[in-house]
C-alpha cells in the first residue's frame, strides 16, 4: 500500500515532510524495498524549486524571489517553519541521492551481503525502458567559447555511456568500471575532448582537436583512469558538498574516505559481483521484476554463467516459467525457455502449461507447444482447461495454429457446454480496456467454430450480464447468442427493448444482428409496438433508421400506422441532423408518403417545419394540385 503511495505522492510541501520521515524509518529498519523505491525517486524526481539563496545565518544573501507565492522569500527562516512552503529543494535532492549512494557503499564495505544485494535488487527493479538513454558523444554547448587569444572558438566534446544520467543504476552495475567519471551534475561521462574552430557554431566536420599537451580535460581523465566509478563518485560528492550543505535529517554517521577493496573483482564492471554471485537467486528476481533491458541483460549474462545455473533452471516452477516466457525483454525470455528444455520431459503433456506457452511471448516456446501438440493431439483436445486458454488469448502469431486445431476437434456436446460456460464466465469477468476486449473478440470467434450449436441454450441471466459488460466485443456475444435463439426458439421471446439496445450500439456487426432479429419479428407485434419503433428514427445510424423506414413500408395500407411515422417524420426533420444527409432522406421518404394524403396534414406542421432552425437553409415544398 505504502509503496502505491510513495509513486503517486508529490515531492513538494507539505507532503515532503512525511516523505522524510518514511525514509527515516526505512534507514533505520534497513527496508530495502522502501529504501530502493525512495532512491529511485530521488534520482528521477525534479527539485520542486532550486534554492539560489544561502542558509548562513550571516549571510546577505538569505531572501529568494518566489513567482508562486508574489514576492520574495527568506527561504531559511522559510524551511525552519513547521508549516514552510517551501520542499526538496536541488541541494535537498542532491543530498538524498548522496546518501542514498552512501548506504549502498557502506553495506559493501561492512560486508553485508545480504542487504547489499536486496537494495540493489530493489533499487534496479525501479528502473523501466523510459529511463534508459544510450551512448552518445555530443558538444556540452553548440555554441563556441570565444578564446581572444588564439581568436578562435573552443568546444567540449564529451562522450557520455548508456544510462549517463541514472546515479545508482551506474553505481550498482558499473561501479569498477574504470573508465566512467561523473561530473559536478551527477552525470557519467567517458572522456572529454577540447576542439577548436573558426566557427561559432559547432559543425563536426569543421572543428580540429586541441592538442593533447593543452587539453586539460584529457590530462585529468588520465589521472583519474585507475580510479573506479564508486572512487570517482565519491570524489564528486566531496566537490559538491564541499560547501552549501544542506541540513542532514537522517543521523547516521558517513564516512568519507573508502577505496574499493582488494577482495572486489575488477574483471568485472558491477560492484561486489562476489556478493552477486553469492546469491544468483537476486539474478531470477531481477528477470522477474525488472523493467530495464539493460539490467536485465546484466542478470541473465552472469546467471547464465554460474556454475550453479543448472540447478536453479530445475527449481524454476512451471508458472514462474510462463511469467518469464510473456516479459517484454529476451533475456528473461531466455531464462524461461532455458527452464523448460531443463524439465520439458516432466512437462509436455502438462494441458494448461502447454497451451499456455502456445501463447506465450516467446517464439522458440510457441514452436515448443506447437511441435508437441501436433504429436498428440487427440490428448490435447480432451482437456477443457486446454481449450479454455486457447480461447481466451488474442495472441496474433497463434491464432492461425489454434484455429486450425479448433476446427479439427469434434467435441461432444456436453464438453462443447463445459467449454462454452467456463470462457463466458471469464470474460463477463474481464475489466474494460484495450486487451481486454481482443480477448473478447477472439473468444468469441472461437466459440463460434467449436461451440455455436449450443448458443441458444446460454440462460437469460448470462445474456443479460454479457450485454450490460463494458466490453463491446461481449456485447457482440450477446447478440449472436440472441440469433442462435431465434433460430430455435421465438424471436418475441426476446423483449424488443433489447433488440432496441443491440440497434443503438455504435458496433456495426451488433446493429446488424439487432436488424436481423428485429425482422424476423412478426408483422403484428410490430405494430403494436410501432409507436416505440419510431423512435428510432432519431438514432444517429443510417442503417437503423433505412430500416424501420423499411418496415413501415409493410404497413401501407394502415393509416393509423402511416399517421404516426408521419407526425414521426416531422419531428425529425425539425431537429439536427444525426448523420450526414439524414434530412434529405427523411424529406424524399416523406415526400412520397404526401403525394397520396396531402390534404391529410395538418397546416400547423407544415408551418413549424417551415419555421424550423433546422431547415431553414434547406428548401422543404409539397405539390399541390
């Protein structure tokens, strides 16, 4: 719950308060799963203000112009106030990112393990695609410094690595590597390189390398080499935090001098990969959980390698496997379909998993469930559940392969009702959204090759749940379920306010089935319920609207009938058009109805349809004799 919370809850005044104290908490209970949420968050949040005034008490420079608040602030009395407005300013983030990264080192240099390992797992999982940046070499400034003395404009080339701007994701997974930096900006850097030319603006074919001798830059870099990111970083802080510091609210004492140990493997970029290695379970949970292609490929690489990797692909159980097999990255793909050539002879006549894999993301899994379904496929199509999840998945690259397997089985008529019940019982529990209702879609077609004969026996309760669904597609169901009645049973069976909602669905196929049941309704009961009929004549579909006009053409020769969709006609006309040219297709229906009755109609209507706002621009004239 708390975790929702933390997502959703604004890093600004007044709720920054309780967010310091969460992470207070979370420190000195060592929770790695808050502690990694919150350095995340501190790392990807923007500074709700940055703080340009100083703290110093002697300071004259302590009031700071706010546009919010119309004036200027003196910010530090303004944070020394229970009630301050002011929160997580630039220098406050910095210091949470800061201690943040102190904790992780501090667990490496106790030795523990244990909880280095569950806060760098909790810390990664955060981390998604979105926050991803790749390598890049650019100019910090398009724009040339001009130097008077050579006359010309110099340039700072730098070459940034992948993810240059994430803190502890760098510090976890590249902290001995020992060509990364970090500048005063928190963001990693590989080299920088001084360039000069005679132009202001920065073209790269037209700028020449300083000289190494002269180029500050690439002397600094090359004093720094030996150094590690986790050395450099901490050097960086020391830089940063030098001066202005922020008031510390967690307590716990930091030291500042650390050098990574001679036990920690250099061959290797992340940090304490000993510890990593130590419990490659972490590895699994990263696959699991992580959102980031890149720390998933940091996970399946090295457990894939471990000499112990054998003996976890057997101890991955079978959902966990489908989990791994439906992830958006191929590495937890990989580890998934690893797991199931592991133990494939205990699992390919397991229905349910089978048919899951045949559905799963993974391709090499799918060719997996296809090649053994092919080789006992009368053993597949005798199990419902089989069937059920066959059903209810919209996977493009199966549905071929299903379809083909659907139309093969001849299923009896008590499994055909079995399957029938369980995928309609799942879908009337879909939630609506997007996936959902393709879900939807290719059950119902599929029901519709194994399944349709026993349509007409669904109760009226499940029709009535289906149509009330906010999933169109079930909607759909609905109304082929309600023409497989009609086939069996009488179509008055089914109210006609029901074919009234099938007929006002903005779905076409349902309008057409609701069409089709409306004229298969008897001519009688029509006109008994002719004067509710005409009101769908205001429907905004022209199919629906052509055909009641069509039924009432069955009705010629029964004037009370004809007076109504008259008077009807009329009142349509004398308001906005529900679709493109609905007026001239009520005027040239109208005008042939009057030709015979024209001394039937009423002057008044004539006069209010002439007066009508509706039809003012549009000429509307009856011939007269």
């Amino acid at each position: 719950m708390i975790e929702n919370v933390l997502w959703q809850i604004p890093f600004e005044s007044p709720y920054f308060r309780s967010i310091r104290a969460i992470y207070k908490l979370a420190r000195f209970r060592d929770d790695a799963q808050i502690l990694g949420m919150l350095a995340f968050l501190f790392e990807k949040k923007a500074s709700a203000f940055n703080r340009t005034a100083s703290l110093d008490k002697e300071s004259w420079n302590q009031d700071q112009y706010f546009y919010q608040f119309g004036g200027y602030v003196n910010v530090r009395k303004e944070l020394s106030n229970n009630e301050s407005r002011l929160a997580f300013s630039n220098f406050t983030k910095l210091y949470f990112q800061k201690n943040s990264f102190y904790y992780l080192k501090d667990l490496g240099k106790q030795n523990k393990a244990k909880e280095y390992i569950r806060f760098a797992v909790n810390a990664l999982i955060q981390y998604s695609d979105a926050d991803y940046t790749s390598a890049n070499r650019r100019p910090l400034s398009t724009y040339g410094t001009y130097d008077w003395q050579s006359s010309r404009y110099h340039y700072t080339v730098v070459d940034f690595p992948e993810c240059y701007q994430s803190l502890l994701l760098t510090s976890i997974l590249f902290g001995n590597d020992t060509t990364r930096k970090m500048d005063s900006k928190l963001q990693f850097y590989l080299k920088k390189e001084e360039f000069w030319s005679s132009d202001y603006y920065y073209q790269e074919n037209k700028v020449t390398k300083v000289d190494s001798g002269t180029n500050k830059s690439s002397v600094s870099s090359e004093k720094n080499q030996q150094q590690g990111a986790l050395d450099n970083i901490i050097s960086t802080f020391k830089n940063i935090f030098g001066s202005n510091k922020e008031k510390q609210t967690v307590t716990q004492p930091i030291q500042e001098n650390f050098v990574i140990g001679a036990e920690s493997n250099f061959s290797r970029p992340e940090l304490y990969p000993e510890f990593w290695d130590a419990m490659p379970e972490a590895y699994i949970q990263l696959l699991m959980q992580g959102k980031m292609d890149l720390v998933m490929k940091f996970a399946y690489e090295n457990l894939s390698v471990h000499a112990n990797y054998k003996d976890l692909l057997q101890r991955i159980e079978p959902e966990m496997m489908i989990l791994l097999l439906n992830k958006s990255s191929k590495y937890p793909q990989n580890l998934g379909f690893d797991a199931l050539e592991k133990r494939e002879t205990e699992l390919r006549q397991n229905e349910s998993f089978v048919a899951l894999v045949l559905v799963s993301e993974n391709e090499k899994a799918r060719n997996w469930a296809k090649m053994n379904i092919e080789n006992n496929t009368h053993y597949f199509l005798s199990s419902t559940d089989f069937l059920t999840i066959l059903m209810m998945n919209s996977r493009r690259e199966s549905n071929e392969f299903i379809n083909n397997l659907l139309q093969k089985a001849s299923l009896s008529e008590d499994r055909q009702k079995a399957v029938l019940g369980k995928v309609i019982i799942q879908l009337i529990a879909l939630e609506s959204n997007e996936e959902n209702d393709k879900i939807a879609d290719a059950a119902t077609k599929k029901l519709k090759i194994t399944a349709s004969s026993n349509f007409s026996e669904i109760s009226w309760d499940i029709i009535a749940q289906l149509l009330t669904s906010p999933l169109n597609n079930n909607r759909f169901l609905a109304s082929e379920i309600l023409l497989s009645k009609s086939r069996k049973y009488p179509v008055t069976d089914i109210p006609l306010s029901i074919i009234e909602l099938l007929l006002s669905n903005e779905n076409e196929s349902i309008r057409e089935n609701g069409i089709s049941l409306l004229k298969q309704y008897p001519k009688e009961e029509i006109g008994n319920h002719w004067l509710q009929l005409l009101q769908l004549l205001s429907s905004s579909h022209k199919d629906v609207v052509e055909n009641i006009l069509s039924l009432n053409d069955q009705f010629e020769s029964q004037s009370e009938i004809q007076e109504l969709t008259t008077g009807r006609l009329f009142d349509v006309l004398m308001i906005e058009q529900k679709f493109e040219n609905s007026h001239q297709l009520f005027r040239d229906y109208l005008g042939k109805m009057v030709e015979k009755s024209i001394d039937k109609i009423p002057v008044k209507w004539i006069i209010r349809l002439i007066f009508a706002n509706s039809v003012k621009k549009s000429a509307f004239r009856f011939r007269t004799a």
